[in-house]
C-alpha cells in the first residue's frame, strides 16, 4: 500500500490483517464480504474525534453524518494529487473555510 507524501504516519500506522489488504472484512459467521472504509481503526477514531468536535460546538448539528461528509472528501484523486504536489497548506486552508462555513451556519428547521 503507498501513502502520498506528507500523508503523515497516521495513514499507515494502524495494522491491518492480511485479509484486510485485499479489500475484504469477515461478516457474521466469518465469512468474507465487501470491505468498508470506516471499518479501519484510523477512520473510525478520526470519524469519532470529528463527530464529537461537532457535537460539542454545534449539538443542533448531526455531527456523525458531517464527520463522514468531511472525512469522505479526503478520500479522492484530487485530494491525493494535491498532497503529492506538496499541497497540503491549501488543502487545510480549504478544510479550514468548509468547517468554519459548517459551524457558522444557521441552525436547521
């Protein structure tokens, strides 16, 4: 698996079982079905630390749906291009503009 540069250690890090570098996870009964992103340990603690950031700033807010919707956006080509052209100032500054927007908005009806 490569890691962009400046992707940072924590894209690494977390071990991963030999069936989950092949795209798969076991289901109930432990048989082997389609892998998720959120089912990796690194995902799931930064969609909780998200989630709870926006929870405690903005409980009005659904905090897990926009965690996923803020992680999800790293997760493309684009993205992936930027930090291995070095990008990753504009990257945060845009992270930056899209929670601040986030957390600013009025509150939903």
């Amino acid at each position: 698996m490569s890691t962009p540069p400046g992707a940072g250690h924590a894209a690494t890090a977390a071990p991963r079982p030999e069936w989950k570098e092949q795209g798969e996870h076991r289901g109930e009964g432990g048989d082997h079905v389609p892998d998720s992103r959120d089912d990796h340990p690194v995902y799931r603690f930064w969609h909780g630390h998200t989630s709870a950031l926006i929870a405690a700033r903005r409980p009005d807010l659904d905090g897990e749906l926009l965690a996923h919707i803020l992680l999800g956006s790293l997760h493309g080509e684009p993205v992936l291009r930027l930090l291995e052209r070095g990008e990753a100032p504009r990257l945060a500054a845009s992270l930056r503009v899209m929670a601040a927007g986030m957390l600013a908005a009025p509150a939903p009806s």
